[in-house]
C-alpha cells in the first residue's frame, strides 16, 4: 500500500495531475476540495458549514477535515494505493494523518510538491474559473487562497522534509512531463 500526498498551491494541478496516477497506478483518491462541494450540493450541515469558509477562501477547522478524512479512509476497500489531494492543509492535518496511518502500520510514503510561479497559478484559475462554476475562482478569493495557502500551508513541506518523503517536483511546462516528473517519484518509492 503506498500513501502519496500531493501537495501544492490552487491551481498547481493537484487534481489534474491525480487523476492520471489513478489512470496509470489504480490508486484511491481523496480530495477533501471534492468531498466538501458534494456536502455543499447535497445540502448536508457539514455542506452548509464548509460553504461559508470555501466562498471566502479561507480553511474549513481543522478538526471538522480531519474527522471528514477518516471517515473516507475507514470506507475505502483495498486499494494498491492512495492518493490524499487537498489534505494536509496545516501541519496539525499532517500530524493527525501520520497518527491515523500509524494505527494501519501505514505511513506517508511520498510527499509531491507541485511548484508552479504565482502568476501561472492565477492565471490558471482564472481560466478555470470560466469553466468550473467553482465559487471560490475569482480574482480576489484566488488571491485569498493563496495568501492562505503560504500563511497555513506551506510549513507543511517542512513537516515532510523531516519525515524524510518530501519531493519537490517542477509543476509547469506540459501536462505530460509534469506526470512524468511524478511517475519516477512514485515508481522510485514502491
Ligand atoms: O483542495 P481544493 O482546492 O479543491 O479546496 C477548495 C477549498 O476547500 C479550499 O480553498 C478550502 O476553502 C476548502 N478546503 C479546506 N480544507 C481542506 C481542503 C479544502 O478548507 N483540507
Ligand atoms: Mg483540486
């Protein structure tokens, strides 16, 4: 079982580039971004919690992700592998996967750090958010997520740097390289 965690500021290609590991190595996703927008369209008080955080671009509680996240973990059947998209957020998320792996006899086995310039970052999403209906891809709440994304997130590369899994992995240029890049992280750690 191997526990990747894919990592990066909005609009480095997180999504896009984990549903071509599921494509080619049959992993699980879990992309707690997507777990909360289905909670937010079926209306549930989880949905209705996230909706007011997500529309502001700013983190749902952490205890609130992480009971989220077990959840989805306990529900998985055997996987070869699992892909965490979106989580960890902060390094108390990180720390509390590491524990909830821990009682698997389980650990994160590779962190990949998608790193993509501000700028393409902003125009990317801003591109999406012509097309993805996503409430939080405009300008301002863009520029919020980012914000939030160095204040509460970056430190999380340290925690993973520690732990020894980290990857940095150059996210611009073609799709294709960029999966590339990541393939030989995943084939190197298995
Ligand atoms: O991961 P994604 O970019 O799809 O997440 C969209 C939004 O969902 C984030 O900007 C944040 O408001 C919320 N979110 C969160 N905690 C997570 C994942 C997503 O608060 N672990
Ligand atoms: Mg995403």
């Amino acid at each position: 079982m191997l526990n990747v965690v894919i990592f990066g500021p909005p609009g480095s290609g997180k999504g896009t580039q984990s549903e071509k590991i599921i494509a080619k190595y049959g992993f699980a996703h879990i992309s707690t971004g997507d777990i909360l927008r289905q909670e937010i369209k079926e209306q549930t008080e989880l949905g209705k919690q996230a909706k007011a955080f997500i529309d502001k671009g700013e983190l749902v509680p952490d205890a609130t992700i992480i009971d989220m996240l077990e959840k989805k973990l306990e529900s998985l059947t055997t996987a070869q592998g699992v892909i965490f998209d979106g989580f960890p957020r902060t390094v108390d998320q990180a720390g509390a996967l590491k524990k909830m792996l821990r009682k698997r006899g389980e650990d994160v086995n590779v962190m990949l750090n998608l790193e993509v310039q501000r700028e393409e970052l902003i125009q990317r999403l801003l591109k999406r958010g012509e097309v993805s209906g996503r409430s939080d891809d405009n300008l301002e709440t863009i520029e919020k997520r980012i914000r939030v994304y160095e204040e509460q997130t970056a430190p999380v590369i340290e925690f993973y740097k520690a732990e020894g899994s980290y990857h940095a992995i150059l996210g611009e240029g073609a799709i294709d390289d960029i999966f590339g890049r990541i393939s030989s992280a995943i084939e190197n750690a298995q």
